[in-house]
C-alpha cells in the first residue's frame, strides 16, 4: 500500500505573539516545517508527503523552498478554515481506494523514524495508531470550582502521527460535522473503530511557544553531536 | 509568619540508569540541587531552607558543598523511606506552631520567584496553594485494555512547591497512614481543605530522564543571555 504523510501547517503565529506563523520560525537556521518534512523524507523517500497550508502563505512557502534549496518532492493543498477542513482537503487529492495515511503537525519536527514506521505499520494491522506518552507530572481535574487529583497512570499524552487506514479516515470524514473535532482519531473512533495506541518518541513534542523553541534548538544541537537520534 | 523550603532530594538514579543520584547529576557544572537551593535564596535570603536528603548521601552532600564552596544556608534531615516519610521528618524539625511551608521537588531547579512568592502568598490566603500548568497535548485516558480522549481544557499538570500552613500540613501529616500518598496536596485535602491552584512557569520542569537534562542546558544557557529569567 502506498503511504502518506498529510502535514497540518495551518498555524498563524498568534499564541506566540509574532507575526510569522509559526511552521515558519526558524530551529538551526531553517523553517521548522522544512525539518519535519525532512523526518518523513529521510525515513522514507517514498512516502508521499502533502502539505496543507492556508492559501495566504503558499506562495510564501515556495518562496522560500527556493531559497533554501529544499527540494524535498511534496505537493501542498490550501488548508480550509479549520484543521480538520485542512485534513479534508488533503485527503480529497489521494486518488487510491486503500493507503496508510500519517496525519502529523507540521511543527512537530522530531518525530523520530521508529515512531513513523510503528505508526504505519500498526495503521496497517489495526486500522488506526497513534503514538503517546506517558504524564510524568501529576495532574488534577478542574471540577466545578474546585480540583481533584486523577491517576496519572491511565493518562497519555497524545502525540503524531496519528495513522490510518486511507478507507477509514475518509469514511470518518464523510460522517463528521467537525462540530467537537478534537483530532483523527477521535473522528475515527465514532465509526465504533478503537484505536490501538503505541510509545512515541519523547521529543516529538509540538512547538506552539518560546519554551519550546527553546528546547527545539537544544534537541537540534544535540543531534549534531549525536547524543539524540 | 517565618518561611520554610523543604526541598525533598530522595532520588536513588535509577530512572536515568545512572548510579549517581539525578539531584547530584550537574547542569552548567554543578549539581542541580544546587540551582534549586538557589532558585529559593535568591528569592528570599530569609526563608529557611531544609533538605530532606538520604542518609547515606549526606555525607556527599556535605563534601560537594565545601568542593563547590557552596555557602548559602541550609539544614540537613535523613529522608525516610518514602517521599512522605522525608517531608514528616523535616516537618518535625520545625519549632514553631505557624508557619508557612513550601514543599518542593530537589530536581526542579527552574522554579521562578513569582511562583515562589504566589505560592507562599495564597497558602497565607488560603491554607494550601500549588502551582499547576496547561496540558499542551491531547490526553487519551486508558479503559479496560480500550482508551478514549478526555478534555484536556479542565486538566493541569501539577508542579511544586506545594505551599501550605504549617499547621494544616502537620494534621494531614498526622492522620495520614501514606497507603496511598500521591503528592502533599492530596494528603492535606483529606482535612476537607480544598486546594488553591494557580498559574507555575513552564521551565520548572521535574528532571528526571536524559531528555530533561537536554532541556535543563537549555533553559540555563538561554538564562544567562537574558532569554528567559
């Protein structure tokens, strides 16, 4: 089966206060979207990666494709008003009746190549796999005014890329109104389909403010000297 | 009302498959239980700082301080076997009848002096304030070998220091039997006392893998341009 990749960049800068959004901010002196296509490139050249960006900065991103001289093939689609319209848009452009599909958020560049290739393939076997993480933090629920502790055991953090069956993820989309889309998976889920969770990698984390700009910066330099995959 | 830190240094190292304990492990060169005796110092000179520390690793302790002519002051206590039982033996160190008590996490070196003196504030206010941020992510909760999203919007991670009267923190240290300890809030919250909850800083992370100590470098090399307090 053919495998995609759909890349969400439908970010407008706002949460971190700058005018760029934020795929395009800068980690090592290149856009963050450019590294996480490259995550799925370097894993696997065949993978089919589209990108949905809002119609503004499309041109802003071939622009800029061409002065970095990144020439990673992918084709890009305009994002709709929201993020599952954006997704929806992407998906209308596969043309096959079967496939895997990796949804992933563009500003989450260190999705490791272990993480892609679990997701896949559990995508394959159970239909939809998404990785996580464990809560190392404890956490309280808000409860009407007042808070009460919750087991952190039965808590996971979810990550991307959320992985599916090409056939199952248009027919959650074909059903959804997206009125209370939280993500895929949770689209996917209301067809009576459970989804098989599995370990991401601890970096994959998604930059959505100067703190983790901040750490994306120290897990790129520690790439470079090999202390991180 | 006088101003207590007992900072709890229980670690053993296991979790980061080293043998030294993650409390001596250094970031910018010195022990992180340095920094964080430091983040509390620096705030306020005056608050009493109490290290709640494993015996066999006091005398370390005390080596290292005169290696790194480290001079603020501090009292020692041999932890106990369990998180609680350290904090019920600094707690026991304590003469007076009120007071404030700050409980806080040895490996978290990032904690601010806004959250500091907030912490210590609404506990004078409210009995028992703890520092909590916002789940960035989506979170999944496990369910009978089947799992489903749960709205992160009305969950918090929970940080320290854990503020409290002293008074409150010695009945719950008193009427509890620690079966069930999860952290110093949930044992004060068994008095009937509810909780006050307000807004920590992002970068007072718990470190406790590899990756943390990644980000830890981070924060500190950031810090001293400026980039972050």
């Amino acid at each position: 089966m053919n495998r995609y990749a759909i890349i969400v960049a439908g970010g407008s800068g706002s949460r971190m206060g700058v005018n760029i959004p934020k795929q395009f901010l800068p980690i090592a002196d290149r856009p963050i979207l450019m590294h996480t296509l490259e995550a799925f490139a370097n894993h696997a050249p065949e993978i089919k990666i589209i990108i949905a960006l809002p119609q503004i900065y499309i041109q802003h991103w071939m622009d800029i494709c061409e002065d970095f001289t990144f020439t990673i093939p992918h084709s890009v689609v305009a994002g709709g008003s929201s993020r599952a319209e954006s997704v929806k848009h992407a998906l209308d452009g596969i043309i096959e009746n079967e496939a895997l599909v990796a949804i992933h958020d563009g500003v989450r560049p260190f999705v490791s190549k272990e993480t892609i290739e679990t997701g896949f393939l559990l995508a394959a076997q159970y239909g939809a796999a998404i990785p996580v993480i464990e809560i190392n933090d404890s956490v309280r629920m808000l409860d009407n005014g007042l808070n009460r502790p919750i087991e952190r055991d039965i808590l996971r953090s979810i990550q991307t890329p959320q992985c599916f069956l090409l056939s199952l993820l248009r027919e959650a989309y074909k059903r959804s109104s997206f009125e209370i889309f939280t993500d895929d998976a949770t689209l996917v889920e209301k067809l009576g389909q459970s989804i098989h969770l599995f370990d991401g990698n601890k970096e994959n984390i998604k930059i959505t403010t100067h703190f983790d700009l901040l750490v994306a910066e120290a897990i790129i330099s520690r790439r470079k000297t090999g202390y991180l995959q």
